[in-house]
C-alpha cells in the first residue's frame, strides 16, 4: 500500500558529523524553551533550521539553509538510500539495553482518506499552518516523522543490522539519554526489498503529526498550482522514519494529567465527592506505590493531592455504559478515554474534548516524580497518575478510524533533529537512479 523511495540526503560535512552530538536538536513540539535557548547558541545547530526564530522565521530558516549549504556546513548525499537509524536506550530502573531499528526514506504523502497512513491523534491548526509555512519556503526537511509498519517476520532487519556494520556516524548520548547511529543502504536491489515489504502495508503514524498534516498542507496547494503533475515530484513525498510494530524494543511511555487548578474553585474533599459515584476511592500510604498499584489494571488510575494525600482509584465496571461520546468502541475502551469523561466531563464539568484541549488548567506530564514534586510545591492541585498506552490499542484505535484523547502516546525514545535532512526540490528529487526505481517498482 504504502509507496516508499529512497532520499539523497543533507547531512553535516563530515568534520562536523564527528561532534554529531554539537548539532542535532529534539523534535519541534517536545523542545523545552530551556533546551531552545541554549541550542540557539550555536550558530550551527540544527535548531536554527527546525525551529527558527524572528519575525519572519520561516525566511530566516531559509536565510541560514541557503548560507550552510554554499559554505559547505551541509553536503549531499551523490547517491541516493535508504538511511537506517538505531536508537539504543534504557528505561528507568532497568538495565537492559533496548535498540529500536528502523528506516528513514520518502515516502508519499498519502491523504487521510486512503487509509494508507493512519493517524491516531487530531491536530493544531496553528500548528499545522507552522510547519506548512516552513515546509513552503525551504522545501527542506529537517526532522523524520515516526511511522509504525507491522512484520511479523522482520524481513528488513538482517539488512539493517548488515548496513550497521560500517555506520556513518552516532552520538555519544542524546538529550534523552538515547544513542543514535545511522547508516544508509545504496544497493538497489536492497532498496527493492524495502519497497516491496512497505507496498503490501499500511503505516500508522506514531509521532509528528503536525509535521506530516504540513506535508500534506503543501502537497495539496502545489497540486492546485500545477495541474499537469505527474505524481512524482519531490513535493508529493515526506521525510518518515520507519519502524516495526511486531519489536518487543518500541515502547510507549504513559503521560500523566496534572490539574493545576480545579474548576469552580473545588476543594479536595468536593473533588473526591464529585469522583465517587463513578469510581472506587481507595486511600494509600504511599504515593511512590500507585504506578505499581494500577500496573495492568483496566481503568485505574493514581490520585494525588496536596498533604500527601494518595489514592487508587478505578472505574465502577456498571457506569461505563454512560461513556456518551460519539467514538467507537475501541476508544471507548481505553483507559484514558475513561479519565477524559468521567473525571473531567463527569466531575469538573469540562464537556467534550475539545474543552478538555483547551483548557489551560490541564498539563500533560510524563515523569511521574514531576506529578508529585509538583503538587508538593502548590504548582498543582491534583496529579492523575496513568498506565502508558499499549501498541495493541494504538492499532485497534487506527484501524477503527478514530482517534485518542489528546497526549495519550508518548513513543520512546523519540527522533532527533538534524541528525539527516531531506529536500523535495525538484533539481535534487530528479536522481537517475531515483527514477530508476520509481520506473521499475
């Protein structure tokens, strides 16, 4: 189903690429305005590119492309491939060492409606417009989407691992504490083999909306503006790092609410009043146990309030029959469509998600410490404490059609930034060898 084509990529000269870790940047919408201003420092971070500043930001990011690519500071790939990417990481409290293989290439820019890549979260149109804007000016792309292909019997991985024998360049450590190295696959043959697999699948988009639907945003203004398109132009495609599904190395990391104030005014004991016809209350001593206490249990949930107060807390089975939202079963289901309703619809009278999003009394907060030390603080009045998302539902929810409440995955670990960037300009997506492939698959 899902066409995909191999890049000539944009990469720091290889001087540069042996301090890697100087000049790659968190994604867009996961950088803190910490992190940015420090990044902004260096005059050759990727940051510059990605998240660009100024009243015309979008101008300056083009200003500045322009300026590294004649000095040199970014080169091109001559050949055209497919760029594998592993990111080796471990989770708290663990010390195994997890590798998340995957892919960068193009892949086409297929409209929702096709069903060939499937979403399981709405966007921002501001967002949205952002990165559009951005994608118009430069028709460079700094940072790969994530996407989700599900084989169950790994064909691409033996030559992933084979192409990671002789690596391009990696970090010593990330921001998040990943190490990233990359690789690129020029065999043609091999780049048949991606091909075919992806063809036969769907994707599930896991992280980047916003810069997919900008794609999509710019495809759709350039096929108004050129009616004799022949589908293969540059613009038609977007940079996508892919992953498999049916890898016990994807990990989906829970994001917790923290309510940093309580509508009207309510106090503790009215907001646990308000959440005891639907839920079961149960008082704990300690907080530190509540990931551990609703570890696996459908529809529970951590509360935590200010003194110390700790609880467990999980949906009276009998009351989720009045889940009124118009969604499907799947959504239903989870357990992060039952926090949306019945605590914040149900108990503090924010009605729909579309209230939920935009109220500002709502953060989302993935360090469960974070949740506590916060309400400790008197920043928050109440953190709800949650179980991550499993690949299982993500699934169900896209091939459903519908999609989550919002911030309800948290794919880890996530891409970096200028770590390869790629053009669709037309002079630079025209390769023989691309068109090679594009002819022949």
């Amino acid at each position: 189903m899902a066409e995909i084509q191999p890049l000539r990529g944009w990469r720091y000269n290889p001087v540069l690429s042996q301090q890697i870790d100087e000049y790659v940047s968190p994604l867009f919408d996961v950088v803190s305005r910490k992190q940015r201003e420090a990044l902004y420092q260096n005059p050759l971070n990727s940051i510059h590119l990605s998240v660009p500043r100024g009243d015309d930001a979008a101008g300056a990011a083009l200003q500045r492309l322009q300026e590294w690519q004649q000095a040199g500071v970014l080169r091109q790939d001559e050949l055209p491939g497919i760029y594998v990417y592993y990111q080796y990481f471990r989770l708290p409290g663990s010390t195994r060492e997890f590798c998340r293989k995957g892919f960068m290439c193009h892949i086409r820019a297929y409209a929702w409606p096709e069903e060939v890549i499937l979403r399981h979260e709405n966007t921002l149109p501001a967002s949205v417009n952002d990165r559009a804007e951005l994608l118009a000016r430069t028709e460079f792309q700094t940072s790969a989407t994530h996407g989700l292909y599900r084989d169950d019997e790994f064909t691409l991985e033996r030559w992933m691992d084979e192409a990671m024998q002789d690596p391009l360049y990696e970090t010593t450590e990330d921001y998040q504490g990943a190490r990233d190295v990359l690789a690129v696959i020029q065999d043609t043959n091999v780049i048949r083999q991606f091909q075919a697999v992806l063809a036969r699948r769907q994707v599930i988009l896991a992280d980047g909306h916003h810069r997919y639907e900008g794609s999509l945003a710019y495809r759709q203004a350039q096929l108004a503006a050129t009616p004799n398109a022949t589908g293969q132009e540059g613009w038609n495609y977007h940079l996508m790092y892919l992953t498999n599904s049916a890898a016990d190395d994807l990990r989906i990391l829970p994001t917790h609410r923290l309510l940093l104030d309580l509508p009207g005014a309510l106090t503790d004991a009215e907001l646990l009043a308000r959440l005891e016809p639907y839920f079961t209350v149960l008082p704990k001593e300690d907080a530190y146990d509540l990931p551990e206490l609703i570890a696996g249990k459908p529809w529970a949930f951590g509360l935590y309030l200010q003194g110390g107060q700790a609880y467990k807390i999980r949906l009276r089975p009998e009351v989720h029959a009045q889940l009124s939202w118009d969604t499907t079963p799947e959504v239903k289901a989870l357990d992060l469509t039952v926090l949306h309703f019945f605590v914040l619809e149900k108990a503090l009278g924010l009605v729909g998600l579309d209230a939920q999003r935009q109220w500002p009394g709502v953060a989302y907060v993935r360090s469960f410490s974070e949740c506590l030390t916060r309400v400790d603080a008197g920043e928050a009045r109440a953190a709800f404490i949650t179980n991550e998302v499993t690949m299982q539902e993500v699934e169900q929810v896209c091939h459903s059609g519908a999609v989550m409440p919002p911030k309800s995955t948290f794919f880890y670990p996530k891409t970096i930034g200028g770590f390869l960037f790629s053009s669709i300009r037309a002079e630079e997506t025209t390769h023989p060898f691309l068109v090679e492939l594009m002819t022949d698959c």
